[in-house]
C-alpha cells in the first residue's frame, strides 16, 4: 500500500470529514426521491437511497462525501472527544463516533483496495492536503459502498476511463489488468478483465463508476447489476423489500458519513469487526443506521431498530455508550425503534 493510499485512508476517516461541504452531489439531491422527483409526499431519504440494493435479504452500506475532504483543517492541536494530538476524531467510549468511523473505514479500505490494479485507483487518491494528487479529469465526490459494489459518483470523464482500462501496459512485467467492453446496464458501459478473474467487474457512466469482485458465490456482473438496476429504477431498492429500512435512513441516515446495516447483523459484525461497532448494545438489533455531520458544529445520529420492544435495562445499556461524549444527546424510545440525536459544540472542537 503506497504513502498516497494510507493518506487517504487517514483523510476518509472522522478527520476527513471535518470540513463545511454540503451534501449536494451525484449521488443525488436530498430534495428529491428515490427516482429524482421533487414530491413533498415523497419519503425523505438521504440522496444514496437509490442505489441501496438488498442482496439475499440483508443491506450493508457506508457512505462518505468526499466533497467533505476539500480545506480539511488541521486537528493536531483538537480537543477531546476528536483527538489528542494524533487527529482522530474518535471516542473510544462514544459507540455514535465509532459508528460513523467504522462507515468511513469501510469505504475507504474497500475502494483503495477494490481499485488496485485497474488503473483507476489514482481518481480517488487524495493527498495530505485534502486535494487530488491525479491526472485524471474525472472527478469524483462521493463514495459508497452497497452490499459487495461500489459506487464513485461525480463527473466521470467515459473516454478517459475507457482509454485507462482497455490500454496496454508499457511494462511487461505490469500488475494492471487490461479490460474489455463486454456490454451495456442500464445506461452503463460494462468493463470486465480479459485474463486476470480476480480484478472487479467495472460499470461507466458520465455520472458514477461502480464496480465489484467476484468472491466465493458472488458473481461481479450481479453484483455490480444490483445497484445500477435499483438507480434506473429497473428494480426495487432496499427501502422496498426490507422491513424498517426507509425509517432508518430518514431518521438518521443523511450525513457525510453513514453507516448501515439491515438483516443479519451477528454475521455482519464477523465482517467489519464485532469490536469495532458495538457488542452487547447490538444484541437483538434487526437493523441500524448511523451518521455524522460536520457543518461548523458536529452532529451525529443513529436508528435502531430491535427484535422486541426495548426495556429499560437496553436503553440504559445504549445511554452509557452513545453520545457520552457529547455537549447535547437526545434519545427516543418507540416500542422496538430507538433515535438518538447528538451535538457537539463546533467551535473548540474544530479550532483547537
């Protein structure tokens, strides 16, 4: 993993995210629906809505604007809960914090990792600035993680792309795979290796790549068909087929980090760390969502919803481990449903 990749693992967690970037990008408008209208019956889901596909009943999604990186400030000096010295913006007793630094992580990890050796992984590449360190025209502000896919919205040069992944390396000895253009989904060119089965099947658009890797039982053409079909509107969405989850993301999932998840959650903590979300407070949890904010001052939120309806020894178990550390926490009850709302005070947070 090369300098400039660690860098942007760095930047894409909760430090990344300091900046005053609105939402408004490619993924979408907050305004509109899941199909772009302006309807104010419409449900209000964050602008990544339309591409939450549910695959075999379960959802696992993080998001981050990337947007969010432009200015970063420096958060050498930051005070608690967001960093002595090291500029992490986390709290290890603040289950909200690691959350959303759990979201950041993911799609992170899984983009830098995903693109290696396609050629493509300099569009995403950010240096310790907070800027582009890439030649390339395409630009992109948003990423996202469905299920197995990945989305990079923003303004996506096709030829470039084109020219980058059907190009010949120079070097015989190259570890870039050479791609051919195998077929059109919905609106999307289809790009899949030649030789090499282990690089991610890639999908182009103006407005967004997505890619994935087959791994196991998981074909990359599917996977990558899932999210593009639910965007055209050729399929239903996660907030179509899945119990709670439009709740979820009303409630709490607009942000410039997010982090959810729906279905089998013990199986889903085996995957990004059982340590790293939550453990007991997760128990009985049938679906989740997180994010944070930063807009001068800091705001998160976080959905849950539970097999049965929460006693008091739950919500007193969740009151010890969210919001612990903020300035002002909120929380809601509603038989098997729990919100909770958390503020920071910006000011000496973001200014040291």
């Amino acid at each position: 993993m090369n300098a400039n990749r660690r860098r942007l693992l760095q930047l894409t967690g909760l430090t990344a995210a300091a900046s005053t970037a609105g939402l408004a990008g490619c993924l979408g408008d907050d305004d509109d629906d899941a199909n772009g209208s302006d309807d104010d019956d419409s449900p209000s889901y964050p602008s990544y809505e339309r591409w939450l596909a549910a695959s075999d009943d379960e959802l696992m999604f993080a998001y981050l604007d990337q947007a969010a990186l432009e200015d970063v400030p420096s958060f050498d000096e930051a005070e608690a809960p967001f960093g002595e010295g090291d500029g992490e913006l986390t709290d290890a007793d603040d289950l909200m914090l690691e959350m959303a630094a759990v979201g950041s992580l993911v799609v992170g990890l899984g983009v830098g990792i995903g693109l290696l050796g396609t050629g493509l992984d300099g569009v995403v590449e950010i240096d310790a600035e907070g800027t582009a360190e890439t030649e390339f025209e395409t630009s992109i502000d948003e990423l996202l993680v469905v299920n197995e896919s990945y989305v990079l919205a923003g303004e996506i040069d096709t030829e470039e792309i084109d020219e980058t992944l059907t190009h010949e390396p120079d070097d015989q000895f190259s570890m870039q795979a050479v791609y051919e253009r195998t077929d059109e989904l919905h609106g999307f060119e289809l790009y899949e290796p030649v030789e090499d089965g282990m690089s991610p099947t890639i999908a182009v658009s103006e407005d967004a790549i997505v890619f994935a890797t087959a791994d196991g039982d998981i074909d990359a053409v599917d996977a990558v068909t899932q999210p593009l079909a639910v965007n055209a509107g050729d399929a239903d969405g996660a907030t179509d087929t899945l119990e709670n989850v439009g709740w979820l993301l009303e409630t709490a999932g607009h942000g410039q980090i997010a982090f959810g998840m729906s279905g089998d959650l013990e199986e889903a903590d085996d995957e990004v760390g059982e340590d790293e979300v939550a453990e007991d407070e997760l128990e009985d949890v049938t679906g989740l969502v997180s994010s944070l904010t930063i807009d001068g001052d800091v705001s998160a939120e976080v959905a849950m919803t539970f097999e049965q309806s929460v006693d008091d020894d739950t919500k007193s178990t969740l009151e010890d481990r969210m919001g612990t550390s903020a300035d002002d926490v909120t929380f809601d009850v509603d038989d098997d449903r729990v919100s909770v709302s958390a503020f920071w005070d910006g000011t000496a947070v973001l200014e040291g």
